[in-house]
C-alpha cells in the first residue's frame, strides 16, 4: 500500500468491474437524472480536396467520443443502409426515427486556406429544427481538437455540461523509478511525466482553471504542500511546517487550498491561501482530521475524521462551523469527492475486508456501495459527472482506470505501479 498513514492522502488502488445488474447502477450514480438519446451519426461527408489523413483522423476520433459518451447512444451504423435518401427533408427524418434515430448528425469536413473546417448540425428529428450548429476551424494538425471539441459541444446539448474529451487526469506513478507526477489524457493517451525529483509525490489535486497542480512532496525531507504549474514546470514551496502536510483541495476560485497538517500536534484541517501566507486551522477535535474535499459552491467541505472512533465521512461549512456526520453504517468511510452538482459524494468505504467505493446522498445520507473485485479506492468523478476514474488492483499491481458508459472498467496505465488520479476539464489538450 502507498499509504502513509490511514489519514495522510488519497493516494492509491482502485475500482473493478461492473456485472450487467450493476452496470445500470452505475448509470443512476453518475446521471441519476439523465435519459440517454439515440443520435445516428454516419460519417461527415469529406469534400474534394480534404487531406484523407486528416479527415479521418478527425472521424475516427469523433465516433470515439460518441461511443465513449454517458448521455448519448449512436445508433448502430449497420441500420444507416435502412435508410433511402429522399430529398424531402420530412420523409428524410421519418427514416431515420424508424429506425430508432431521435437525433441526426450530419456535416463535412473541408479544406480551406491550408485550415480544416468542419460544420456540424444536429437535427432534432421529431421537430425538424436543428438542436446545434456550429462550424469548427483550425490548422490541419488540430483535427483531434477539433473532434474532441465538437463531441463536447454535442454532450452539452444534452446535459448542460461539456463532455469530457478535453479533460486530462493528474496522477501518481513509479514507472521511472520513484513516485512522480504524471499527466493523461481522459482516455489514457499522451501521457507525460510532470516531475523528476526522485523523490515521493502523493495526493495531486488540480486548481479549478486546471494551470496548477497542488501536491505532497517528500522533496525537502518530510511531507510539504507544494504548487507546480506544469505549463512552465514552475514548482512553488506552499507550506512545510508540522509532520504532516497532506491531501491538499482547491476552493472553486482558487484562492484557497484546504488540506490537512499536524502542525500543532493532531492531524486536522488547515485553509492556506494559494499565494501563499499562515494558514488557519478549521478543525479542533482531538481525533484526526483529514482528507478535505471543498465542495463545487465554495460553501462547504468534506473530510474524514476518526472523531467517532473509525473512520466516518463529515461536512463543514467552509468557515468550520456546523460540522455533521453523514456515514453511520460500517466501520470505515475515507476519501470523500463531489458531484459536480455537489448533490453526492463518492469515497472510499470497507466491507467483506476489502476496500469498495460507494456514493453518499448528502442530503439524505443514503450510502449506495459499487461493489467490484479486488480493493477499489481513491475515486473521482469527471468533470462532467459522466465517468468514475479509480485505482484497481484487480490485475495485481495498482493501476488507474475509468468507467465507460455501461459502467465497465477502462485500463488507463499499465506501466509501473499508478494511484492518486484528479480530473480536470480545464486548460484543454
């Protein structure tokens, strides 16, 4: 285990797979309000004169993205032959809704002034009025982007929050010798490595603009809060003073990170200013305090805390005041991370022996466990509440994964021994 202590971060190991019963389970968790929408998406007619590579590095990357997301269902291709052209758009888009489409993305993808240009549209075919149209341009080296771009926009239409391929996830990984900090695209692609210190980092968690990096480093001896912006591979000392200095989480404005230090004696909950200065103490039980999760309104944040005499899942108002309880049942709640909407929260809990993970209703406290082999750990949520990403040792060494839309496991890393994962929608790809 990577763990320093039962309380120092949210560093390690975690979730499985999902059997058929839980992958709707799955589904309710994370778009509890969300029915999905059948979109027919043929390919984008290519006009003459197009780059082949470039086209099809853009389509390819499109109908990955669609497959790939929560809130839509692309029709399966096989049923587009069904479908007669008629130029009477009408009898065109009863055609298509016969054969199950509600939605139809159609458009082209063209060359022009050394840029490539996509337009997009997206019919709503029981109106016949378009739900989106767009049109993308950029150099011919950005067809990815653009791709990546386009199906966020798409996912927007339907749930109000851009998807997540633009997204990128922060992690821990040993793959080089020590445990350094590493960067990946949403889908595993592109990583990189962030830091070289030869030294041991834990617990990154991105800022919300997604320029910065907060994280535990054993650089200069014991465990400070540090700052890095990868863009310029600046690293900025935050505070060093205590034993501990761990499990650092930004404000949604990013003008604080809450974290948690045994500065004067017990572990607890500490607020410091992100430019820097004395940070000020939240919590004063004398049982640990630790793992703060601001919550996405800035009002409140979640910690664990052993105050009970196990591990349980607490919330704060921002200020530390009207501290309460929300996890009663079994011996062990850890990790906590919100919703988007900050309706629930997903974290780390142990049953039958095992780490699971399982989500709380912060309203009603209603704990639902996501059952999965091996010890599952660490979770976070997407940006756009879609996906879970997690650590899974379910292969024998700790590596990080995410959940498609049906709730089964995605194997992100694989290289090394990889935990800790933060996701960001910010700052693109």
């Amino acid at each position: 285990m990577h763990r320093l202590s039962v309380w120092m971060t949210a560093t390690l190991i975690l979730i499985a797979g999902f059997l058929p019963a839980q992958n709707e389970l799955y589904l309710q968790i994370t778009q509890s309000r969300l029915a999905r929408v059948s979109v027919a998406a043929p390919p984008l007619l290519v006009l003459p004169g197009t780059p082949a590579e470039q086209a099809g590095l853009f389509q390819s990357t499109l109908d990955g993205d669609l497959a790939a997301s929560a809130p839509i269902s692309v029709l399966d291709p096989k049923l587009y032959a069904l479908v007669k052209p008629d130029p009477r758009p009408k009898i065109l888009h009863e055609r298509w809704r016969s054969i199950g489409a509600q939605f139809l993305l159609t458009g082209t993808i063209s060359k022009a002034g050394g840029q490539l240009v996509v337009e997009a549209r997206l019919v709503d075919l029981a109106s016949g009025e378009f739900a989106f149209a767009k049109r993308y341009r950029a150099g011919l080296a950005s067809a990815k982007l653009m791709a990546h771009t386009l199906a966020n926009d798409l996912v927007k239409v339907f749930t109000g929050r851009p998807g997540p391929f633009l997204s990128r996830i922060a992690f821990v990984s040993d793959r080089t010798g020590h445990p350094e900090l590493w960067e990946m695209a949403w889908d595993g692609t592109g990583a990189r490595q962030l830091t070289k210190h030869g030294s041991i980092a834990i617990g990154p968690a991105w800022s919300p603009d997604g320029s910065r990096i907060a994280f535990t480093s054993f650089l200069r001896g014991g465990p400070a809060l540090y700052l890095l912006t990868p863009s310029e591979g600046y690293l900025k000392p935050l505070w060093s003073q205590g034993g501990v200095n761990s499990s650092p989480s930004f404000s949604p404005d990013g003008k604080k990170i809450a974290f948690a230090s045994s500065r004067d004696g017990n572990v607890d909950i500490w607020v410091i200013p992100t430019a820097g200065g004395t940070p000020q103490r939240l919590t004063t039980a004398s049982a640990i305090d630790t793992q703060p999760a601001w919550s996405p309104n800035g009002r409140q944040i979640a910690f664990t805390s052993a105050r009970s005499g196990s591990p349980q899942i607490y919330i704060m108002d921002a200020d530390g005041s009207n501290v309460r309880r929300l996890t009663f049942n079994g011996g062990y709640y850890d990790e906590a991370a919100w919703f988007p909407d900050g309706s629930r929260l997903i974290c780390t809990t142990r049953t039958g022996g095992r780490f699971q993970l399982a989500t709380i209703d912060v309203a009603t406290t209603q704990v639902t466990i996501l059952p999965g082999p091996g010890n599952n750990e660490s979770p976070c949520f997407s940006p756009d509440g879609s996906m879970i990403a997690f650590v899974s040792d379910r292969t024998g060494t700790q590596q990080i994964y995410t959940t498609d839309p049906k709730g089964r496991p995605k194997q992100l890393t694989s290289k090394g021994t990889n935990y800790g994962p933060t996701w960001t929608g910010a700052g693109g790809e």
